[in-house]
C-alpha cells in the first residue's frame, strides 16, 4: 500500500468533512497519526513513532489546564502523608499532564500543565480507509 506522505513532502493542512481547518504538526520524517478526543480531531502529526506522535499532542493539541491544576499540585507537594501523597498525585494525574515544552497561549500566558479529556482519548495511525471513514482531505506539499 501507497504511504500518505513521503519524505520529499510535508504535511501543511488537513480539512474535516465540514470544511474546517484541523490542527496538523510535521516533524519531518514518518507516517501520520490522528488524534481524537471524546469532542472529535484535536490534531493529525507526523512523526517517526507512535510515542514522538503523543508527545507532539500533548505540546501542541491538548487544551491548556486551569490555573487551579497547578495550585492543586502545590497543595499535593506540600502533602506530608506519603500514602495521601500518592493517592492525590494519581487523581491529578487522571485529570492533567505536563507538557514536554511549554505553550504560549493565545492570552499571552505560558502553559506547561494540559487537561486531559476524561472521557478518553486515542492517536492511530492514519490510513487510507481511516482518512475516508472520517473524511479527511490532506494539504501535502511537495518539497522539491
């Protein structure tokens, strides 16, 4: 089977079946990925892994978290019981993340912490017949 994209492209844009613009990254080199959330696509990226793919999402994609997730945490660090320690650091962990680099956010404001969508989330692969189930159209470029 053909890939999507080879290493002489890049990936520069992607539509939905509705016309709007979906978030894309390009690492450079590998296949394509697609995130989904329990609210639809936050994004598609190529990278050379599957965990390159993640990484990518959680920098790129994930919704910034509320100011209070990081007070939240301070509160957890500050915690002396090592087994209420653990047991609050799991809860926050289901809800948040940190990112691998920080976010500049439309506001202005730095974002370092991610919310997570508690109803789930997946990245795939993108293949041929996922890009049609969804109704994907790709913007690739050739770099030549």
């Amino acid at each position: 089977m053909k890939d999507l994209i080879n290493d002489t492209q890049s990936l520069v844009g992607a539509v939905s079946r509705f016309g709007h613009s979906i978030p894309v990254y390009d690492d450079g080199f590998g296949p394509l990925f697609i995130h989904r959330d329990s609210m639809g696509i936050s994004g598609i990226v190529r990278a050379q892994t599957w965990e390159d793919a993640y990484s990518i999402c959680e920098d790129e994609f994930f919704p910034a978290a509320d100011k209070e997730a990081g007070e939240e945490y301070a509160k957890i660090e500050a915690e002396t019981d090592a087994a209420e320690k653990s047991h609050l650091e799991t809860c926050w962990q289901e809800a948040y993340g940190y990112r691998g680099n920080s976010r500049r956010e439309k506001d202005g404001t730095q974002s370092s912490i991610y919310a997570k969508d508690l109803n789930g989330d997946r990245l795939e692969l993108l293949t041929y017949s996922l890009m049609a189930e969804l109704e994907i159209t790709l913007q690739i470029q050739d770099n030549e």
